[in-house]
C-alpha cells in the first residue's frame, strides 16, 4: 500500500543524528518522502502533482558562506517569471512541500522551497516531534531565515524568475515566516497559512508577527481554523486591529478563517486535511497573488 510505502520511506532516515549531511550521503533529495515525525500518513488524501512541463528538482545556492539547498519548479523554457516563495512547516521540504512547488508552477510561477533548517539539521531524520522541535527547529535564527529567503530571491532573479514580482506563502512554522519577511523584504504579496502571530521573545526569535505589523511591507492574505487550538481567534482579531492602523499596504490584509478547520488543514497528507476549506483557500491564494501584480 502506499501508505505503507510512505511510512517506510520516511522511517528508512531512522534512527537519525538530525544531520543534514547524512541526507546528503545517502544520495536523498529534497522533496521526496515524508518526515518520519509527520505519521501517521493519509495517503488517500495526499496530492501528486505530476512534473510533465516544468524543470522540477533540487538546486543551490550562497547564503552567507553556506550552501542553501532547494527544490523549485517552473515552467519548462520560459523566463521572466513572476516568483513565490514557498516555507515548510517543521517537517521541511518534503514531499507536499515540493508538490505545492509544482501547482504553483502548473500556474506559470517560478515556486522555490528552500531548506530552511538546513544549518541546523534534518526533519525528515526525526520521529519524534518534541525532539524535532528542540533540536532543530528552536535553533533557527529568524535572522538567518531572512538572509536565505534574500538568497532564494537573487538567484530565482537569476534563474528564470522576475526579482521584482516575488510572492510568498508558508504553511504553519512557514506561516510565521511569511509573516516576518514581508515585514523585512519588498514582495508584492503574501498568503500565510495558520502561521503563528504571538509566541514567547527570544534572542533567535527576537520579535513576533504582532509586533511587527506596523512594519508589513506587503498585502497579506492570512488564512486560519477556527478550531486551531495552537492560535486562539482572538490573536488573530488582534492582528487585524494592528494592521488595519497600519500604513498601506499592510492595511490591505485580509483574513479568513474556516470555522471548522483545525491546525495545519491544507497538509493533505495529514490527518488534519479538510478538502473544503484547503480547496477554497488554495483558489483565495491564487487569486490574491494575481491581484497585486503577480498573475
């Protein structure tokens, strides 16, 4: 089955050290398989977007003396593309990541999922969420979040995509992110899934999307469940208020949220999927990038 298939895949990086370079050595690209801290796996509800007419797969790139690895998609001989960038949950670039790359490419985008915690370790490698979380995730700089999504940026320009019209949308940890580079960067705008507004100040994580909302350079499209335990409504509420005194563009976010959706309700391979309200978001997505220029 393939379910099974799935779950044997991710599990096969088990045990692990949480070392990306042990990805690398095993020949392993970004994109493939599932986080073994994910299962258990639905693959009945797991999207596969086909690769035919795109250049699909891994690339990379500097970033502050590091090699920062990525899976893009694009259509197949065209240049000038609008580009989105796309940022993983904890899980990393795995395989629903990539296949988001290649919808979002179907649509004529240059989509690049780079490895965010690449430095730190591998998702895929854990098991274990609580030691995912402290071991990898935790450790990312927001700082050096933003210097990679920088580097994405320069060499999408470089490689087919248009620097100037550049979007971006991540998905729970990536929600966050998305966040906090359109308060840092220029993009023309942003749809964050479920991505988390309040959270505790720390010196890698110095300040939060709440925090940072007068600063919001981009219209942002934010997208959440009303039964998402992890962000309470009244956050969100919160959030609105502040953007909504905020100078354009910011005040032109808006929100939805889906009252019957958990956390994480786009992850189709999860448990936590609901078709409709991941359906609906996804064309909301679409349309607010054409919107703001990036059609």
């Amino acid at each position: 089955m393939l379910q099974d298939d799935l779950r044997n895949d991710a599990a096969a990086l088990l045990p692990g050290t949480g070392s990306a370079s042990r990805r690398r050595a095993l020949g392993l690209m970004l994109g493939a398989g599932y986080a073994a801290a994910a299962a258990p796996l639905m693959a009945q509800t797991a999207i596969e977007t086909s690769a035919d007419g795109l250049d699909a797969g891994e690339v990379n790139f500097p970033s502050g003396g590091f090699q920062v690895h990525a899976y893009r998609a694009a259509p197949q001989g065209k240049s000038g593309l609008p580009v989105i960038l796309v940022i993983s949950e904890i899980f990393g670039v795995h395989e629903y990541i990539a296949d988001v790359c290649r919808r979002l490419a179907h649509v004529g985008y240059l989509a690049i999922a780079p490895d965010l915690f690449e430095r730190q370790g591998d998702p895929m490698s854990y098991g274990e969420m609580a030691k995912l979380m402290s071991e990898v995730v935790s450790k990312v700089p927001d700082a050096q979040v933003m210097q990679d999504l920088d580097a994405t940026v320069a060499w999408a320009g470089a490689h087919g995509g248009d620097a100037k019209k550049v979007g971006i949308t991540g998905f729970c940890w990536g929600g966050r992110i998305t966040w906090l580079y359109a308060a840092h960067a220029p993009v023309k705008a942003a749809v964050a899934w479920y991505g988390r507004l309040a959270g505790q100040d720390n010196p890698l994580q110095p300040r939060q999307p709440l925090a940072l909302a007068a600063q919001v350079k981009a219209p942002v499209l934010g997208l959440y469940g009303g039964k998402d335990e992890s962000i309470p409504v009244a956050t969100i509420e919160q959030m609105k208020a502040l953007l909504a005194q905020a100078p354009a563009p910011a005040n032109e976010a808006q929100f939805v949220i889906y009252p019957d959706a958990p956390h994480a309700f786009h992850a189709d391979y999860r448990a936590s999927y609901r078709k409709d309200a991941a359906e609906d978001g996804w064309k909301r997505a679409l349309a607010w990038f054409s919107q703001h220029g990036l059609g």
